[in-house]
C-alpha cells in the first residue's frame, strides 16, 4: 500500500470514526485535520489529469463470470461477433471502483454471475480501468471523468456499430464507478437507460455540480443505493446527497447490520485503525450485495418508501406505497421519474435475502393528568397466521407524553403472515432506577381506574409489505394478573389517524351507539 493511499484510507476511515464516537471526535478530528486535510487539499488543487486513462472492455461468458475471455474493441466490429455479442438483447456494463490491489474484488464474478441467472442472453460487459483506479484515491477520482469519457466512446461505436436501442443499455457502477458511469452517461450522444449507482464515492464529489459527479441527467433512469454516508466533516466514503432519480437508503445510509461497524469502533483503541477497515469494507461493498440479492431473489423483493427523513422513517411514518410512495429495491425497481429527487429508506437483515418486514404502529397514551415524559423500554411481541416474531424492541425517539400518539417501527425477519395477536411489555431499561421500575411493574395494568393511569386503547398497525390495516384491542380487559405484559388481539375499528371523536351533544336514543363507544377495553398502567 502506498503512503498516501495508506493516508487516505486513514483520513477517511477515521472520519468515520470521528462521526460516531463522540468521545473520540475532539481528539482525533484536530490532529486528522491539521495532518491530513491539507496535503489532501494540495492534491485536490494540483491537476494530475493526463490522457493515459485507458478503459478496456470485456464481455463475460455465463459459464466463465470470473475470467476475462473476450475482448470488445472499439473500431473493430469483428470483436463484437467473435464474443458473440447479441445486439437484441440487454446489455449491462459493471464498473469497479477504487482498488487498492489492482485486481477485481471478489464481488465482481458474483455480480456478473447474478446479471446471467436473471438476464440468460444479456450481454455482460465489465469495464477495466484497475490501471487508473489503481492511484492514491484522489488522483483515481480525477480520472473517473477521462475514464467515462472513453466508456461513452465505447457505448457510441457499439450504438453505431449494432443498432442496439439504447434503452436496452444499464450501467452499474460500484464506488468510484458510479461516478464513471456518470460521466460515462452524460458524454454518449445518446442517452443510456439506466445507470445504477451503488455507494458512489463521497471524497472529492459531496456537495459538487451535477456535471462533476453521477446525476439524475446521466441517465432515463438513475437509481442509487447508499449504505456508508457519513459525516458532517464533508468526507464520507459514501456520498451522502442524493444524486440519481430515486436515492435509497437502507438502515439509514449507514450501520448495516452484520457489518458490526460499532463493535469495530469500539476496538479502535486497543486495535488501531485497522480494527475497522473490514468493517468499513462491508458497509461500503453492501450495496452491491443487496443489488445482486434483489437479482436473485426476485421473489423476496425488498421494498423501500419515500420518506422525508430517516428519522422519520425510524418512527414507522412512511409505509404508504399510494402514489408510488414505495418501491423495489434494486434491480426491480420501477422507474419513477420525478422533477424532484425521491429519497426512500429500508431496513435489512444482516445477510442475503436481506429483505424484512415492516410495520408501523400507533399507540395513543392516554391519561387525564399531564405526566412527565416517560423513557420506558417497551418489547413487542408480533403472532401471524405463518409464525411469530418475539421481543422485537421499539426505538423511543422521544418521550412518552400523555394524550398523544406515538408512532413506531418495527421490523421482522421473517414473514409472520397476517398479523393476529401482539404482547406488549415494559422491559428494564437503564434510565430508571430499579425503584421506579418495580413501581410501575407491580402497578402496571392493575384495572385500577385512578386518574393517574395511563391508558392504552387500541394499537394500531399498517403493515408496510402487504398495506394491511389492522387494529389490535385488548384481549381480556379484566385480567387479573399485574404482569407488565399485556395481550391485544386483532378487532374490528377503523384504523384512523385521529382518535375517534364523541359528539359533545347526545340525546336519549343515540345512548346505546355512544355506550359501545366507551366500552372499548384499556389497558391501563399506572406510575
Ligand atoms: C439474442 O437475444 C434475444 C433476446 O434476449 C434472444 O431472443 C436471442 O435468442 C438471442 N440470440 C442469440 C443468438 O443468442
Ligand atoms: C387527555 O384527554 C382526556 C379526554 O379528552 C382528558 O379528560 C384529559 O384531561 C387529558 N389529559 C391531559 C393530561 O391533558
Ligand atoms: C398538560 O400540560 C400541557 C402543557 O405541558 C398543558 O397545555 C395542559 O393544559 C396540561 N393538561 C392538564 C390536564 O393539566
Ligand atoms: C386512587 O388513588 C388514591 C390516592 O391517590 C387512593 O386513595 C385510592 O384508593 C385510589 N383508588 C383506587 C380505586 O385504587
Ligand atoms: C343520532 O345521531 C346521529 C348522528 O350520529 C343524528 O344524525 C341523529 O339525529 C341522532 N338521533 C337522534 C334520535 O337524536
């Protein structure tokens, strides 16, 4: 590894680092800033471009996705016919992106393994620029463009040369090559299909004009998957800004799950910084694993939902698919294009297929005093029709606060089917004294009417893979047992966003209708 390649992997990698352990951040951001910025800066300035970049372009066999048995030539047409080249059908193009060894990285053969078993005919061309990709990272940045330049050239003798509409052309380009493809699409004379980009590289693209990086006029259709965006700092080794037609980003952009980038950050002391250049690895490479995942699993097709925030989807807010509101993530995605860019979230499992189950859930907590916000940790317990998911935990943004309804995510790995019972508990959490705790433990679901209580009614569910609504009421309102679980089973109501509303006003006759009202069971919980 060369010096400044070392360095930059060092900058970039403890910029992570400084974004997230907040302990470390005083520390290292002064010395890493003073060291590292400033010779990155004079690289930035100095133009290092030169016209040696070369692209070379290999179409790859089904049977042999890991060698490079055949060369396309621009200018020669015979090499299209001696690869067998076939110009009815897709052609995809796989750009690599920054290497540190010169060699493909072992994601390539898989990639162009899953391109073959869903596409039989399709042209599979991987484009080799390792000589340039090869350079400290900023001057391999550089050369994204000249690169691209040439895989336009590529792509304009193959459109001469064989007819093939260019619609039938998609690019996926992985880091640095996402930025390729960018390039690549906005110098054909043609526009290409579609370009996907996976992770695309954050250093010296974050924040830059569209024309300098991979934007949504590279393309008909431009999809992104982010999943290592990070960093305030302006270094991220993933870009963060939305940058194609739909922008997804699952887990939030970063923190993949199985990736254990936290418990890496926490070795940094006793390890060095090594401790996390695999962890950093994963989080990166992921995009491709989940792209090539939607290639294979067609059937367990993860969805994605538009969300204004990722906090907001954390909270379950975003599980609508009306008006296109959600998608495939991946290969299926439908293109959707919009004058404004559409960002859209998932979570995922740690592994292939990495698609979960989402669900969103309402609760409104109900007391006739104000209590102070309550921090409680809560555990839910999901039973369907094809299984259950227990002790799934539900992230508190926020406070609980009486008379409001707190909405909530909650994921599952496996598909429970349709939602029949759920258990709903209070577990230890670290923020209260083991005093309180016991407190509302014992007093918890008493049946005790006090007005102190709070109240659960009903919870509601949207089920973001199947857009059911369910409302789930409590199971035996008069339980005797003081328990902090307690059971709601699947009722009839109407899922609404407020609660419903009693007419202020109610004469003699309409007492029953009103009386059926107020004997919806709840859950009461005292402090
Ligand atoms: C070329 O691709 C088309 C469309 O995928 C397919 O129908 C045809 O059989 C292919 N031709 C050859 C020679 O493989
Ligand atoms: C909550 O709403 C109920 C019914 O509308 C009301 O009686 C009660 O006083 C409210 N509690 C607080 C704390 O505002
Ligand atoms: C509860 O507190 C809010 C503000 O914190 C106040 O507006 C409201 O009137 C209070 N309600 C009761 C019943 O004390
Ligand atoms: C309600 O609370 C008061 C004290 O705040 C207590 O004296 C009373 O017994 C409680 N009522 C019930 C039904 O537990
Ligand atoms: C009962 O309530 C409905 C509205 O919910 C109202 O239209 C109707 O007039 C009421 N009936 C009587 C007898 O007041």
């Amino acid at each position: 590894m060369r010096t400044w390649q070392a360095r930059f992997l060092f900058f970039a990698v403890l910029n992570a680092a400084v974004q997230c352990v907040t302990s470390l951040e005083e520390e290292l951001s002064d010395s890493i800033l003073g060291n590292f910025l400033d010779p990155l800066k004079d690289l930035l300035e100095n133009n290092h471009d030169s016209n040696t970049a070369i692209a070379k372009f290999f179409l790859r066999k089904p049977s042999y996705p890991d060698n490079d048995l055949c060369y396309l030539i621009p200018g020669k047409p015979e090499s299209l016919t001696a690869c067998g080249f076939n110009s009815t059908a897709k052609t995809f193009m796989v750009i690599h992106g920054w290497t540190l060894s010169g060699m493909f990285e072992s994601w390539m053969p898989k990639l162009v393994s899953a391109l073959h078993e869903r596409k039989r005919m399709a042209n599979i061309i991987v484009v080799d620029w390792l000589g340039s990709a090869q350079n400290h990272y900023v001057i391999a940045a550089q050369k994204t463009q000249a690169v691209g330049q040439e895989v336009a050239r590529f792509i304009d003798w193959i459109e001469e040369t064989t007819n093939i509409p260019l619609d039938n052309i998609h690019l996926i380009g992985y880091s640095l090559g996402a930025h390729v493809a960018g390039f690549a699409g906005s110098h054909t004379t043609n526009k290409v299909g579609r370009i996907t980009g996976l992770d695309p590289a954050g250093p010296v693209f974050e924040g830059k004009h569209a024309h300098r990086r991979l934007s949504p006029d590279d393309a008909h259709f431009v999809d992104v998957l982010h999943t290592f965006t990070r960093g305030s700092l302006g270094l991220s080794i993933g870009i963060k800004q939305p940058v194609g037609h739909v922008d997804i980003y699952p887990n939030g952009g970063s923190f993949q799950p199985g990736c254990n980038l936290r418990g890496a950050l926490e070795k940094i002391a006793n390890f060095g910084i090594f401790a996390i250049t695999d962890a950093v690895k994963c989080e990166h490479e992921r995009s491709i694993h989940l792209f090539i995942d939607s290639l294979l699993n067609e059937q367990e097709v993860a969805k994605a939902y538009r969300c204004g925030s990722s906090d907001m989807f954390d909270r379950g807010m975003c599980l609508s698919c009306r008006k296109s509101r959600c998608n495939a993530v991946g290969y299926d995605m439908s293109k959707v294009r919009r004058a404004r860019n559409v960002q859209m979230y998932t979570k995922t499992r740690a592994s292939m297929p990495f698609r979960v189950y989402h669900y969103q859930l309402k609760i409104h907590f109900s007391s006739k005093v104000n209590t102070s916000q309550m921090e409680p940790s809560l555990t839910v317990s999901l039973f369907g029709t094809n299984g259950e998911a227990e002790n799934l935990e539900l992230q508190l943004k926020e406070g609980i606060v009486s008379n409001k309804t707190h909405s909530f995510l909650l994921v599952t790995e496996k598909d429970i089917g349709d939602p029949l019972m759920l258990k709903f508990r209070w577990t230890e959490t670290n923020s209260w004294s083991a005093s309180s705790l016991l407190k509302i433990v014992s007093s918890w679901w008493s049946g005790d009417s006090n007005s102190s209580n709070m109240e659960i009614h009903k919870i509601r569910i949207r089920a973001g893979e199947t857009q059911q609504k369910m409302v789930f009421c409590l199971k035996d309102p008069n339980a005797p047992n003081p328990t902090p679980e307690v059971t709601f089973v699947k009722c009839k109501g109407t899922w609404r966003t407020k609660p419903r509303q009693i007419p202020q006003k109610i004469s003699q006759k309409n007492k029953s209708q009103r009386k059926h009202a107020a004997e919806l069971p709840l859950a009461h919980f005292s402090r």
